[in-house]
C-alpha cells in the first residue's frame, strides 16, 4: 500500500509539536524550543526527527 503525504503549514506543524510536548509533561519553554527546531530543521530538508512521519514518533522506542 501507497504511502500517502499530506503538506502542512509549518505554523500549524509547531503549534502541534508543541501542544505534543506540553501533554507529553514538557515544559511549555522548553516545547516550544524543540517545536521550532524540528520545524526548521524540516524546513531545512532534514527529515531526520519525525515531523515527516505518520505517528508523529508516539509509539517509536525512546519516545519518553
């Protein structure tokens, strides 16, 4: 099966991102800090953190 790709603002991405790390217990500074790394690092072609993925990590080993 086809993997299917669906472009997202990435303002959009970091208000998510970020909203992720603050449920997931991190500090909102500090959810915002990496929020705005992974975004541009995406931005940049670096789809090495898993804002290119499905899950958006949850699930992946290490994610706590």
């Amino acid at each position: 099966m086809a993997q299917e790709h669906k472009l997202v603002d990435h303002k959009t991405l970091k208000e998510f991102a970020t909203s992720v790390f603050t449920k997931s217990g991190m500090k909102k500074d500090d959810a915002q800090y990496c929020s705005e790394a992974l975004v541009l690092t995406n931005l940049w072609g670096i789809d090495s953190h898993e804002a290119n993925q499905r899950r958006f990590g949850f699930g992946s080993p290490g994610w706590r």
